[in-house]
C-alpha cells in the first residue's frame, strides 16, 4: 500500500491505495468518479482517456502511485459551477451534433477532442476533418460511425 | 494484476539497488506494454522501479551530428523535439506514427527498444541508423542489441539510459500498419548514413527486425525508388499470421522500401 496525492479537477486527493490500483480504478472506486469509463482495459479504446498534467492518456494503463503530485482533469471537471452547471463547449457540440448514441465512449471521446483542438490551436495547425480522423486512432465508438463525433470536434473547434 | 512493490528512484543508483533487492524486479518506464503483459498476468514482477524519475533521462539533445535521446524521453517528445527534427526528421516522423496520441504521450524509446516487440517501429530506426544503445553499464550496437523475438542483449537489470543515432545523409521510414493494434504489419526504415546505406525491415520477420542486404546494394550503387525495381525481398524467415502471408508481407517490404527511399 501506497499514500498517493494528487489534484484532481483542482481538488487534492489522497488515497492508501495498492501500488498495483490503475488510474482508472482509482478514479472509479475510490473517488467515485464514475464518468470515465472501461471499454477494454487493454489500451485500445480510449474510453477511459482522461488529462494527466494536461496531456491526454489512458487512465486504464496508468497507475494511480506512480502520479504523485500530478494534475488529473476527468470529464467530471470540465463543467462550472454547480447545479447550473455550464457544459464545456466540447460537451454542447457533441449534445448539438448528435455526436454519441449510447454516450459510453464520449467521456473519452470529449477528452481526446478537447487535447487536439487545443494542441492544433497552439501549433496554428488547421484541424482539418482528416486531421480528427486520424487523432481518433485511441478511440473506438461502436454505435455513431464516427460521422458526427468528427462533426462534433469540427464544431467546438469553432467555439474553444 | 498481481500485487506489486513500486519504487520511483531518484538516480540510476538507486534504481539498481531497487532491482538488485527485489526478488523479481522488473524496470517499468511508459507501461504501455509491461501493464498490459501484467493484466493478463504474463508477467508478475514482484517489484516496478519506475525510471522516469531519474534526472536526466528523459533529456533531448544534439552534440554535432550526434543526437541522444534519454530512455524515458516519450514519443510524443521525440516527434516534436525540435533537435530530433533537425538532426534526423525521419525519426520524429516515425515517433509521431507509433499508436495513437494518448499511448505516444506515455510509451518511451527506451521501453520500445527493451521490449524489441517483432513489429514495433523504434528498433528498424535504431538498425538502419546504426544507433548506439547506452545501458548504465556499456554501449551496445543496434547490431548487437536485438537478436530475436522479444530478446535483446540486456542482461538482468541493465538499464537502457540513453540512445546515439548519428546524423544520416538521408532518411526515411514507410510503414503499413496492421488497422486493428497500429503496430507495423510491415515497416521499412531506410538511410543512409555513417555505416553506409542500410534498410531495416520490422513486422515481417520471424525473428523481428532484420537487415534486407538485397535492397542495401541497390540503394547503395544508385540511390532512387527505380533501383528497388526488380529486388524482390525473400519470404524466408518472414512471419505468416491471420494479418498476411509470407509471400504478402514480402511484395510489401517491396513496396514500403521504394516509398521510404522516395520520401527521403
Ligand atoms: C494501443 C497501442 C498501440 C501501440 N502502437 C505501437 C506502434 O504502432 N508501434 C510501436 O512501435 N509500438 C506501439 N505500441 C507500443 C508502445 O510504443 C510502447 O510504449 C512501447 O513498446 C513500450 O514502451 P513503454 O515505455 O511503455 O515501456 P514499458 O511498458 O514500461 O516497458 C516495456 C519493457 O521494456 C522494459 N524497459 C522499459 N524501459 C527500459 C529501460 N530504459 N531499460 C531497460 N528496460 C526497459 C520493461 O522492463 C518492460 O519489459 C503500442 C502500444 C499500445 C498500447
Ligand atoms: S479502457 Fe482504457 S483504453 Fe479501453
Ligand atoms: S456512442 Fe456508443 S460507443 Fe460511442
């Protein structure tokens, strides 16, 4: 057993936790923070990406002490306030672009789109629909056929 | 997963110390392969001493014409350090094409050559670059270091700090990769540099990454696509799996070496 401290969506946390605790279990059993999912745990599906110190990573391949001290941002921190909780503009582009069906690998979806918009914004690259394509390799949807989650990217790409 | 002891050390002193104690201590750096080998409990090391901690070995630079790349430096570092893109933009260009953004932010060089996975993309730059592998304890030519499937020349222990690649006149590589795992279903890394001209060939081989000898006199006598014309690559000693047969992964070799030599 391991102490480990981190922030998470600007909260710390701490938890006693097995050295062998993924991210992803940690997040979900310990604090409850049931937004990211587990398609595969094997690494191929993206459903559970969420930002370690700002970059995108599979939470389900990553282990919860070797984050001492990082900053861990889940779907769960992306809205403001509380009960009148403001969606990010990433989040009210999928919902306005029918960008998910059953919703199980938006939260990774969301997270990953959120990184390459920012990433080719800061580059002063043109996100361009093949571009998306290609940055969704780590993310499989089984239901939209991935039409309208690109749609969805491409629209928040405008907002951000 | 099984239970595990983790250590993050500080030095490579303290790392050795950490893999010397424990009773089955393995190094992890990314765990983009070791944590997927320990799920499926093919691996159950009694001790993870993390490397990434360690001052210095996630560190880019260039000396000359002489670039090292720290073990821990990540993909997505090697593919957009601006040193890399300098010295040897193949390289870069082949760190941006390793699996998909969220893996290349995590998974190292150093992990990449250790694992010497059959079809991983690192080890056929490492060989057709004549790249130095620098342990804590010596230096080992790419020709040295692999030699067969998962298996390389580390002994217990050693710790890959650093890789050496000198600058080559020219560089490029071309892979086909396998949709599902991303993994090159075949992978040709052609230069020419210091050692001369060298094409080295990943996913294809039964015994991983080898040197095609054919294509390096061609290239060498006369440098163009069109010298490619007409050296068939052998299908012995190519893998044949439910992904392609012996004979199809050679006509790609073909086809993948002639668009590395165009590209570079
Ligand atoms: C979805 C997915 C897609 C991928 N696609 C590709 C691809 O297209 N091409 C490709 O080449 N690879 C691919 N990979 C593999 C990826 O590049 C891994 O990051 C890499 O193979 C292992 O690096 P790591 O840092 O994660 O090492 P780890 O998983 O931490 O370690 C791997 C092995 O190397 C040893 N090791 C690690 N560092 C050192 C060191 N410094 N010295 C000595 N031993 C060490 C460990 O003990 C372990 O045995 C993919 C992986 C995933 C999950
Ligand atoms: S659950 Fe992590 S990639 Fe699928
Ligand atoms: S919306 Fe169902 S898996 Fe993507």
């Amino acid at each position: 057993m391991t102490t480990v401290n981190m922030t998470v969506n600007g909260k710390a946390v701490s938890g006693n936790i097995p050295d062998n605790t993924l991210l992803s279990e940690f997040l979900r059993e310990n604090l409850r923070l049931t937004g990211t999912h587990i398609g595969c745990d094997t690494s191929q599906c993206g459903a559970c990406v969420v930002h370690i110190n700002g970059m995108p990573v599979k939470s389900c391949s990553t282990l919860a002490v070797s984050l001492d001290g990082a900053e861990v941002l889940t779907i769960e921190g992306l809205t403001k306030g509380g009960k009148d909780a403001e969606l990010h503009p990433m989040q009210v582009a999928f919902n306005d672009n029918h960008g998910l069906q059953c919703g199980f690998c938006t939260p990774g979806m969301i997270m990953t789109g959120i990184d390459m918009v920012k990433r080719y914004k800061a580059e002063g690259k043109d996100l361009t629909s093949d571009a998306i394509r290609a940055e969704l390799e780590g993310n499989i949807c089984r239901c939209t056929g991935y039409h309208n989650i690109v749609k969805s990217i491409e629209d928040a790409a405008t907002k951000m | 997963m099984y239970s595990t002891k983790y250590h993050k050390p500080a030095s490579i002193a303290d790392a050795t110390a950490a893999l010397t104690a424990g009773e089955d201590a393995t190094i992890l750096a990314g765990g983009q392969t070791l944590l997927a080998t320990m799920k499926q409990h093919l691996a159950s090391p009694s001790d993870l001493v993390d490397i990434r901690a360690i001052d210095g070995l996630s560190d880019i630079s260039a000396d000359g014409n002489v670039l090292t790349i720290g073990a821990a430096a990540t993909h997505t570092a090697v593919a957009s350090s601006a040193v890399v893109r300098d010295v040897c933009p193949a390289l870069a260009d082949l760190a941006s094409g390793i699996g998909d953004p969220a893996v290349r932010n995590v998974g190292t060089i150093g992990g990449s050559v250790a694992n010497n996975d059959p079809a991983a993309d690192y080890p056929a730059a490492m060989l057709a670059l004549g790249a130095t592998i620098v342990t804590n304890t010596r230096e080992i030519t790419a020709d040295d270091f692999f030699e067969g499937l998962f298996s390389t020349a580390l002994e217990d222990g050693e710790i890959i700090t650093a890789v050496k690649i000198t600058a080559p006149a020219k560089a490029a590589y071309a892979k086909f990769p396998q949709p599902a795992s991303l993994f090159a279903l075949v992978g040709v890394f052609v230069a020419d540099g210091a050692g001369g001209v060298r094409v080295a060939v990943t996913g294809a081989g039964e015994d991983g990454v080898f040197r095609q000898g054919a294509m390096e006199s061609a290239l060498g006598a006369n440098w163009s696509a069109g010298a490619l014309d007409g050296v068939a690559a052998s299908q012995d000693g190519l893998m044949s799996d439910m992904h392609g047969a012996a004979d199809y992964r050679a006509h790609l070799i073909a086809v993948m070496a002639k668009r590395a030599v165009s590209a570079a």
